[in-house]
C-alpha cells in the first residue's frame, strides 16, 4: 500500500469518526428525560435547587454546542469523561470490560468463519448432497432467529435441562486453583454465549462460501488446473479456496459492528462482563458520559478493522498489490 493513499485512509477515517462523535453526542442530549433528575432519582428525587446544581456540575446548563466543544476538547486529550452513575473514569470502567468482549467476539467470529467455510467448502463439491441441504437450512433458520431467542433456549437446553455449562458469569467466584484452573474455567463459561452470537453469522459465511466456491469451481483457471493433472486437495485448496475466500474476509470486516451490537444481547442474557452489558446499564441508568464512551470506542474498534481487513484483502489478492 503506497504512503498517499494510507494517508487518505486516515483522513477519511479521522473525518468519519468525527461524524460519529457528533452525531452520538446530539442524539443523546436530545433524547427526551433528564439527565440530572436521573441521577438523582436513586435518592428519591431532589429539589430544584439541587437538580440546578447538578446541572451545573456536570455542563448541562450549557448551550449544546458549548457543551459539545467541551467534550471534543477532553476527548482530544485522551480523557473520556467521568461516569455519572459510577462516579468514575469513563476509560477505566471500558477498559476493566474490553478483554470479556474482545474474547466474546474473537472467538464467536473465529467459529463462523471457520466452520461457516468449511460446511460452504464441503456444500460446493457435493451440490446435490446432504451437507448442502443442511447449509440451506442452516442459513434459514440463522437469519430467521433473533440471537436473544437462540441465547434462551441454548441457556435452557444446555444450562438448565442439561446443566453441562454455566448460565452466568464468566467466572465462578468459588473457583480456588491455579492460572490454568481459572483459563478453563473461563472457556467453559465462554462456550455457550460463543455458540450463540457464532450461531448467527455461521449460517450466512457457510452460504457465502459455498456460493463463492461454487463461482471459483467453475472458472477457467479451475479447469486449466485440472487439465494440467494437479489433485484435486490441491485444485480446491490452493487455487479455488484462495479467490472463495475473499468475500468472506470482506464480510467479516464490515460485520464487527454487527457482532457488536449482537454481544450486547448476549452479554445480557448469559451474564457477561463486557462492554456490551455496560452498554445496556448505562442506557438503563441514562449515564451520558459512559454511553458517549463506549459509542466512541467502539466506533473506534469498527474504523481499524475495516482498515485491517483492507490491508489483509491486499495480502491476499495479489491483484489489488499490483494495483
């Protein structure tokens, strides 16, 4: 990638996180109820003259824009506010949640992919067997059940009917051992809130790759391979999977933000600590400050990874280098 056009990545990234901060911050302070009667509302409510001091303490007597350049300011210094709730630092709280969804995540879009392509790689050199039957309906049913509805029943199948794993937590507080006691402990309460967010995209990446495959299986250079008396390992494996693939890396990079919006779910359903439970205390408690940071990172989180994705999708193709 030559230096200008990763400088114009940049400044495109940098003006659309702009945008993003602009809009997050105009659409939660203009959200009907008020922020200072919310805060005080845990005590049992407050006189005017203290809700005028709240007000007051935390900028809300502010014109909006004053407020807003306030905020810009402190976020350019790499301070993100101060939770009115938890009466604490806005990038402490996301950053003590950050590695249970990094994890949540991670592992969830690892097994789509993964699996998604293997049963797609398999549903394309057999179309007319049982595995592609089972990819058709496993895309249906995927698209069609809401992630929330697939986390309860998982949670009553395998948490309450079959008690195999943990329905909450991503630890247990009772657990005396060692690092690697605790490693398991963590992946046994990891497996089902995994399962459910990967349920959801592992029905489109199968689809995705069989159709891609299915399109890389029948190009010219796919014939050439075999006429040349290459294996068929081979054919499928270095040649067809390398240009199937793409779509794949594509769509994963631009659903981050949906696997995020989905963790939120999750995370509420099993229990886990991550940033996506913060989310919905902070939208439940009216915090703005937290809720502005969490929006900000994650919008963040969105931006890198579609410039990663784009740096892998070169590594990848060698067309787009050559380009």
């Amino acid at each position: 990638m030559r230096g200008g056009s990763v400088l114009g990545q940049l400044v495109s990234a940098c003006g659309l996180l702009f945008a993003v901060v602009l809009f997050n911050f105009v659409v939660l302070h203009l959200a009907p109820g008020d922020v200072a009667e919310t805060l005080t509302s845990a005590t049992g409510g407050a006189t005017k003259e203290i809700l005028d001091q709240v007000r007051h303490l935390y900028g809300l007597d502010q014109p909006l824009h004053v407020q807003f350049l306030a905020y810009l300011s402190r976020l350019l210094h790499g301070d993100l506010g101060t939770s009115a709730y938890f009466n604490a630092p806005v990038a402490g709280l996301i950053l003590d949640r950050l590695f249970p969804t990094a994890l949540l995540v991670g592992t969830a879009l690892v097994l789509a992919i993964v699996l998604g392509a293997m049963l797609g790689i398999v549903a394309a050199r057999r179309p007319g067997g049982i595995v592609n039957s089972l990819v058709s309906v496993l895309s249906l049913v995927g698209y069609s059940a809401p992630v929330f509805w697939t986390g309860i029943l998982v949670l009553l199948a395998f948490a309450s009917w079959l008690p195999l794993f943990p329905a909450q937590g991503m630890v247990d507080p009772r657990l005396s051992g060692g690092p690697i006691a605790r490693v398991i402990d963590v992946l046994h309460h990891l497996v089902l809130p995994a399962v459910t967010l990967a349920s959801v995209y592992l029905a489109q990446y199968s689809r995705l790759a069989r159709t891609s495959m299915l399109d890389a299986l029948g190009a010219d250079y796919i014939r050439t391979a075999r006429a040349k008396g290459l294996g068929e390992h081979t054919v499928v494996y270095k040649h067809a999977l390398r240009n199937a693939i793409l779509p794949i890396v594509t769509v994963a990079g631009v659903q981050v933000s949906h696997l995020l919006a989905g963790a939120v779910l999750v995370e509420t359903v099993f229990g886990w600590p991550g940033m996506g439970r913060l989310a919905y205390e902070s939208i439940l408690r009216r915090d703005a400050p937290l809720m502005l940071g969490i929006l900000f990172c994650t919008a963040l989180l969105v931006i890198v990874v579609n410039m990663a994705t784009d740096l892998l999708y070169r590594a990848i193709d060698p067309r787009i280098r050559t380009q």
